[in-house]
C-alpha cells in the first residue's frame, strides 16, 4: 500500500479539527469567535513543546513507564492546557457564560491533540502506511476527542466559576483540574494495563469512555440551562 506523506498529514490533522469544530457547535446560544476559537486551538499546539520538555525532565528521574504515562503525563499535560484556557480566555470578554469554558478547554486540548497525533501518526508511518491508518482510525475515536473530553471537566469548573462568588472560585476550580488529571490517568493507565491484562480494555472501551461522554454532555448540558437564562 502506497500512501502519500501528505495524505497522511491531512488524515492525521483531520480528526483534531472535526473534534473541535464538534464541540463548538454544541455552544448553541452565543458560539464564540471563530477567530478566538483558532488562537486557542494554536496556543494549545504551541503549548506541547515546553509539556514535552517538563516531561522529558521528569523521564530523567522516573524511569516507570507506567507512572509516567498514568501520573505525570496527565498532570502536566492537563496543566498545560488549563494555563492557556486560564490565561487567554477566561480573562477575554467574550467569555461571558458558562458553556464557553467548555468550548475553549475543548478547543486548547485539540490543538495539543493534534500535534500529539501527528507525531504518532508519521512515527507508525515509518514502519507502514497501513499501521499510520490504523494509528489515525483508532486515535481518531478515543484519543484526540479524550484530551477534549479531559479539558471539558475542568472547563466546565471554570465556567461555573467565572460565574460565582470569588471565594469560592479556587475550590471549584481546583476541584475541576484535579478531576480532569485523575480520569486523563485513569484512561493512560487502562490503556497501558490492556497490554498485559485483558479486561483493561473492556473497561476502557465498556466504562470509561462512554463514561467520559455521559459526564461531558451531562455538563454541557447544565452549562447551555445556566447559559440560557
């Protein structure tokens, strides 16, 4: 099978723009800038260098693939996307209700998804053309919608706390960061375990990710009622 580099690429970009543009749309009262969607999409690109260098200096000292994958991982990579959300959009006047949390975390998360699933993606294309499909297909459903998934639960914090009182907007918060790195490692540490025990991957596939959708739309949900008043 012969497959053209730049087939590859455009495949592999694919399923962080349809993700993104996905969860844009369930903004349905006052969708957001286009313009300020695509800088936080690119911010949360550009993020994943100094990510992949705070973990590579952890990966000097922790040699556990497992404990890089399930614990530092998510909380690195969750923070990273948090600070760009934190810091360009929640200051930004047009985030003015509490969905819009969700649509930004979304959109930060999906640009580091994206450049994430590039590099996976051409890594198996140097083995085969056929493994760089079968990487894309299978990102493509659990992965790349996954980080935005992870990211919605803390969005979803900061919309509720834009929109509170300010003492109690650090718990709430808090609260939503530490939830979104706990389940990011929950779903690391499924699919590392799935390699060595055969129900991980039945959990994986059977609990937590149709979970992930039940929280994020349960969320989405409340944030749309809030925003709709």
């Amino acid at each position: 099978m012969v497959v053209e580099p730049l087939v590859i690429l455009a495949l592999a970009l694919a399923p962080g723009v349809f993700w993104a543009w996905y969860f844009y749309r369930r903004d349905k009262y006052e969708p957001e800038p286009a313009a300020l969607i695509v800088k936080i999409f690119f911010l949360g690109v550009l993020v994943t260098f100094p990510i992949a260098f705070v973990e590579g200096l952890f990966g000097l000292f922790i040699v556990s693939p497992l404990i890089m994958g399930a614990v530092i991982a998510p909380i690195v990579e969750e923070y990273g996307k948090f600070w760009v959300v934190r810091r360009f959009a929640y200051p930004h006047p047009e985030f003015n209700e509490p969905m819009d949390g969700i649509v930004y975390a979304a959109a930060a998360a999906l640009g580091l998804a994206t450049l994430e699933n590039v590099l996976y993606v051409f890594t198996a294309y140097l083995t085969s053309p056929a493994l760089a499909l079968g990487t894309i297909a299978v990102r493509a459903i659990f992965s790349v919608p996954g980080h935005a998934l992870f990211a919605a639960v803390w969005g979803y914090a900061l919309g509720r706390a834009k929109f509170t009182t300010a003492e109690r907007r650090p718990a709430i918060i808090l609260q939503g960061l530490l939830l979104g790195m706990a389940l990011h490692g929950i779903f690391n540490f499924l699919l590392f375990s799935a390699e060595f025990v055969a129900y991980a991957m039945a959990v994986f596939i059977l609990v937590l990710t149709p979970g992930l959708w039940i929280l994020t739309n349960r969320n989405i949900g409340k944030a749309l009622d809030h925003g709709d008043r």
